[in-house]
DNA sequence: ATTTTATGTCAGCCTTGTTGACTTTCCAAG
DNA sequence: CTTGGAAAGTCAACAAGGCTGACATAAAAT
C-alpha cells in the first residue's frame, strides 16, 4: 500500500494516483463504511429503531440544546424526514424539545436520561470498532486517515464538522 | 489533528485514544461518507437509477464475469433485493449475464459498452474526489487512511477486498 | 399590519432493504 | 439413473427512510 509521489520546484507533494489505487480508495470507503455502521444498526434493531434515529441521538448528544433546523442542516435530510423520526424519540422519552427561551419559535433538544443511555450503548460499539482500527493502524494512520476524510467532505459539512466541539484533539 | 503515543517494551505502540478523538473519527466518517456517494447520485439520477446499480455496476467492472452469488457476498444483500436491480440493468442492456460455462446454473456478468461508459461516468466523478482529497492530505495521509479502513472491515470481507485486482499498488 | 421564519403535520411516492415460498436448472454423489 | 442440493430467478408483502407538495401555527422582524 505505498503511494508514489514526486517533489515539484516548489515543494508541493504530487501523487502518482493510478486509477487503480483510487478505485481501491473507493471500495475500502465502502467496505469499511459498511462495517462502520454494522455494529450500532445491530443495536438499534433491538429497540426498534433505524439508523436515522441514531444519527439524530449522536447530534443532539454532540450539541444539546441545538435547534431542529440545526439538526437539519447536519444531517442534510428534509424536515418531513427528520420529523418523523424525532417524534418517535420524543414520544419515547429518548429527547426533550424544549421551547426557545429567546426565540420561541425555536426547539432546543437535549437527550433524557434513557435517551443517554442509549447514545452510550451505541457509540460504546461503535468506538470499540473505530479504537482497534486505530490501534491496529497506528498513530501516524490515524492522523492521515482523518486528514483525507476532511479533506473528502463538501466545505460546508468541513465548517461544521470543525466547529463541533473538541475540533483538534 | 495529533494523536498520542507511547511505546510499550515490546514496541507495540499503544495510543491514547479518547473519547472525543474517537467521536470526531466517527463524525468524519460519516460526513466523509455523504459527501463521497454526493457525486455519483447526482449523475444516477439523470439515469433514472439508484445506489444499489452504481454498486452491481462497480463490481461487475471490477471483475468481469463473476457470478451472482460472488456479487451477492460482495454486496452482502438478499438476491431478491440484488436480482431487482439487476434485471432492471439488463433489460436495459446494461450489463450482460451469460450462462457459465463449466457450471450452466450460473451466471456470469459483464458490462456491455453502454454498461461500461455509465461505469466511466459514475466513476469519473467518484474519482475526483478522491483524488483531490489525496492531493490535500498528501502521501502519507494517504497511507494513513487506507490502513485504518482495512483494518474497520470485517475480516471476511477485508479478505475479498484484498484479493480484488490490483492489490496494494 | 404584514411578511418571514421555525416548526410541525398530512398525504403520497420511490428506492432499497427484508422474509417467505416456490420453481427451474443442473451438477454431483449415491 | 436417480436424487439431493446448489445457483438462480420470481412473486408477494412489508418496512425504513428518503423525497415532494401543501398547509397550519406561532412568533419574530420589518
């Protein structure tokens, strides 16, 4: 798994990229996405929820408070989409949506105990996956394997994901 | 973006990985991962098709004349959920499935010309994306990344994967 | 007072996954 | 040669989770 690289005069890295090496980029983003998601989808299937709940808990644990329209934006899906399944949670007692108190018209959302404990169970699992990945890929991997990931995201998503609390740990 | 590290006596690095560190890694997974199926839905849409073809499409590339039950554990779908798209791909003369030869209960799959130019488009633009990212995240970034992805896969199918033409090039 | 924004909701549609049942074809072992 | 099992295909029904469009309400902003 070496890559090819030259030195121009100015100093900038130039990849050899063979079409090859970029389609195995490609399938290992699938593969690895796949087995990224396989664990906390196992999970949900005993409490019957679906992915789009976990993705909703992950957030709103990431930011509590933060405005469905926030929520929206991150999750870049329609509000008819995401609505349906936040009442889900919030019927079940996994979210509370709690009035603004500068803009009313805004819903601030926050995990409840039990929505909390299911965050936990989940991204339990998932870290479990993602640490041996790291730890069987080294330190050095790491910190490339993220560099290319950002590197990959539409700008925007790159603002926000870089806000999002710790940014650069 | 630093990771920390410490070496063992018997050199296994050991990292400090914390929960944030591991959270962002998820993040960036997930964000990294809607950006990089972005560009060829965009391009199936055009083409009254769906994710599920982009996939058949990708593999029966990858390895002309596999069978459907090789594709079926690529995939890991249900045949019934792979054999709808797949008809539809051959209806539409986009891939060919001939009757194998030593075994006639199977079927091998090759894309047809058309099959093979909607395979360049898709791939084309997936690439390019991959390539800037490399390009950004320079070599050993690159390295980096493919290392801790193979390690996320599940063992069977990180076999496969490793077995898939090319190899480590 | 009016317009805009944030949210919620109803209805209907599509893709893509699932399970279960059943058929046809055909290889291989008895 | 017969029979068991594997590969493939198909039908039906269902669920999750996307989407669009239309519409309602409350509150902020103008």
């Amino acid at each position: 798994m070496e890559v090819g690289r030259t030195e121009t005069g100015g100093g900038e890295g130039l990849l050899f990229l063979t079409d090859e090496q970029l389609r195995k980029g490609i399938e290992a983003m699938y593969f690895a996405y796949r087995a990224f998601t396989a664990d906390p989808d196992r999970i949900l299937e005993t409490h019957e929820y679906g992915r789009a709940h976990h993705r909703a808990i992950h957030f709103i644990n990431r930011q509590p408070g933060l405005t469905v329209n926030m929520l929206l934006i991150m999750l870049g899906v329609t509000k008819q989409s995401l609505n349906r399944v936040l009442r889900t949670l919030v019927e079940d007692g996994l979210v509370e949506a709690r009035v603004g108190r500068r803009d009313k018209r805004e819903r601030n959302l926050f995990l409840t105990e039990k929505g909390a404990a299911l965050e936990r169970e989940l991204s339990d699992a998932q870290r479990a996956r993602m640490r041996a990945a790291y730890r069987a890929a080294g330190p050095a991997a790491v910190t490339g394997f993220r560099q290319v990931l950002e590197a990959m995201m539409d700008p925007e998503i790159r603002r926000h994901y870089q806000a999002m609390k710790d940014g650069a740990a």
